[in-house]
C-alpha cells in the first residue's frame, strides 16, 4: 500500500533551525560572541566585522528571512492536509535552538523533526548544526533531520526561476557567476562521507548545482552562457588556504576581459541574509560601479514555491523512513544520492573531531 502523502507521523513537530542574527544594535556584538566562542577572536576584530550590520541599522535579514519561510512552510503543509505543528530555532540568536526545545519538551512533544536552513555538505552548513542539535536535545525528546538537499530537483528549480528572472535585467547572454560562502580548503576536502574526491562534497555539489542551472538556462533561452562558480565571505588568517576566486577579484578578470553584462547568483544560500546583501549587493556592488558592468544580482530560493515544496516532500521523505517504507530520493542528474542519515565519518569537525553529533542524522 502506498504511503500517504499526508503523514508525518512519528513526528510531534517540525522545527526550522537557522544560523540566527541581530535584531538591534545591543545584540550585534553578542551574536558575534556566540558565532565565535571558543575560537578566541579578538573583541575588536568583531567590532570591526560587527560594521556590516551596523550599517543596517543592527539587524540581520536572516530572521525576517526565517519568518516568511515558516509562513510559507505552513501554507504548503495546511495545502497538503498536514497539521503538524513547525517551530523555529536559532543555532546563533534568539529564538535559541535549546530554548525551542525546552518549549517543544513543556508542549509534550516527543520526537521531532529537523529542518536545516543550509543546503550544503560541509563542516560548517551540516555537521555543525547535528552537534548543535545534539548539543541542545532534553532528555526524552528524539530528534531526526531531513537530508542536506542542494541536489533536490526542487531547489535547483528555485534557483532556476531565480536566474531567469535576473537575466531580464541584463543584456543578451550574460556571463553567470554562481557565488557561494567561502571555507577553508581542508574543510572542504573534508566534506561529505567517505570516500571523498579530492575537492570534498562541497566543491562538487556547487559544480554540479552551477551546471545544471546553466543547462536549464540554455534550454529555456535557446542560447549558450557561459558560467562560473566563486565565493565570498571569506575569513580566518591570510596564510589559510580558502575556496578561490573571491567573487570581486573574478569581476575585475571578467572586465579585463571584455564581459559587459553578469548576472550574480548565490546558489550557496538557502536566503538573501547578511554574506548576500553585504557581500554582494554591497562590497560586489561597488565593484560593478567601479567596472562599469550590467549586472543583475538573482534572488535565492527563499520562498519559491518549488523550494518550500521541496522542504515539505524532505520530510515526508523523513518522515516515511522513520515509519520503516524505503523511499525514492529525487536528484538532479550526476548527483549521488543523498545520505539521510549521515556516518561519523561525514562532514569531519577538524578541530574537535570528538564533539558529539545528533545520532542517525
């Protein structure tokens, strides 16, 4: 008998989980504290990156960000018959992922359901969250999570529709610059589950992300573009290697030689949060004005209808493994199939290999 599409039994509740950001002045340079702890990062060092969001009056837009995906989430599953509650916590800032647990174990809740605002496998945007999770999971409450999704056919369509639209802004034939978050190299080659190609899951789901929007793009215009992928975002002591080009040094050799019109797109994020509209629509910004570029910065997934369905068919896909039925885990072509319950070996912390992860996630 075929799984309902409506099911998320076992699961008491879904709960969004996010990075978190400032939402006033006072609550800049705590933020930053919280990102970093244990890292010991000079105060003023984070005064100074703490500028980025002063200048925006002190408030990120990841939360906003996160409000309106939850809205979003609960109309496709109201659509979909799904009652299931969804709740919303922060890894970083309030509402603080331990605080949202505390409240789902007061509700009764018992198992729970996890679903991460980053795409991505990496240290940083997967297995730094599981320890998060484990780290703020009460005694009673189990928590499962849904698979890392940046090959989901549904946020490659997002990110699609998203590029379309920019390309209206510009010139014929723009060069795309798919632009994702900067980490170090190692962190990088360390990405994924084993066995690993030399660059990591990271780097080669970028690749593969790039490539088939480009694909879809030169169905849909009938015309080749060329494409390239770059970061930015990037941090740490100079003599660390990090994922190369930074997005402005690749602007100035596309101007050199003789590109006109680009169109930015930040496949690496789930949101238009703080590494978006300071990197690009401020720093990369200037550098456009500077090379006197056509450009046009796409949105990211955000609340596309095809994003946010996707995020639902995840945890019904989740919510369906818990309940014992083997399901078909839709990628885009080239893509391996995702793990969705990741290995110890995934995603290796390089500092603290030790620190616990949620289990079977």
């Amino acid at each position: 008998m075929a799984e309902p599409a409506t099911d998320l039994s076992p699961y008491d509740a879904v709960v969004l989980v996010s990075f978190g950001g400032p939402e006033g002045p006072e609550e800049v340079l705590p933020f930053l504290q919280q990102v970093t702890r244990g890292r010991n990062i000079p105060t003023e060092r984070l005064r100074e990156v703490g500028q980025h969001y002063d200048a925006r009056g002190g408030i990120s837009p990841i939360n906003d960000e996160c409000r309106a995906l939850l809205a979003a989430l609960r109309t496709e599953l109201d659509s979909r018959g799904v009652a299931t509650p969804v709740l919303w916590g922060n890894r970083n800032s309030r509402p603080f992922l331990s605080d949202t647990m505390a409240e789902a174990d007061a509700a009764g809740y018992r198992r729970l359901l996890a679903v991460t605002t980053s795409a991505y496998e990496s240290y940083s945007s997967c297995r730094q969250y599981r320890e998060d999770l484990a780290r703020t999971v009460r005694p009673g409450l189990v928590v499962d999570r849904v698979r890392q999704y940046a090959t989901h056919p549904g946020f490659v369509e997002a990110n699609i529709a998203q590029v379309l639209a920019a390309m209206e802004e510009v010139g014929p034939r723009p060069r795309l610059v798919f632009v994702t978050h900067s980490i170090p190299t190692a962190m990088s080659e360390s990405s994924g589950p084993a066995p690993r190609s030399s660059t990591g899951s990271y780097l080669d789901t970028h690749q593969l992300v790039a490539a088939a929007i480009t694909r879809a793009v030169d169905e849909v215009t009938g015309e080749e573009h060329q494409y390239d992928l770059v970061f930015c975002s990037r941090s740490g002591p100079p003599q660390q290697p990090w994922l190369e080009p930074d997005v402005n040094d690749h602007l100035d050799q596309l101007a050199a030689q003789g590109v006109t019109d680009v169109v930015l797109a930040p496949i690496g994020f789930t949101s238009d949060h703080m590494e978006v509209v300071h990197d690009l629509d401020t720093e990369a910004a200037e550098t456009i004005r500077r090379l006197g570029l056509r450009c046009a910065r796409a949105s990211t997934a955000r609340t596309h209808p095809a994003f946010v369905g996707a995020l639902v068919d995840l945890a019904l896909e989740r919510a369906a493994l818990a309940r014992g039925t083997q399901v078909r885990q839709p990628v885009i072509d080239g893509a391996a199939v995702s793990n969705i319950s990741c290995p110890g070996d995934c995603c290796v912390n390089l500092r603290h290999p030790d620190t616990p992860t949620l289990a079977g996630s």
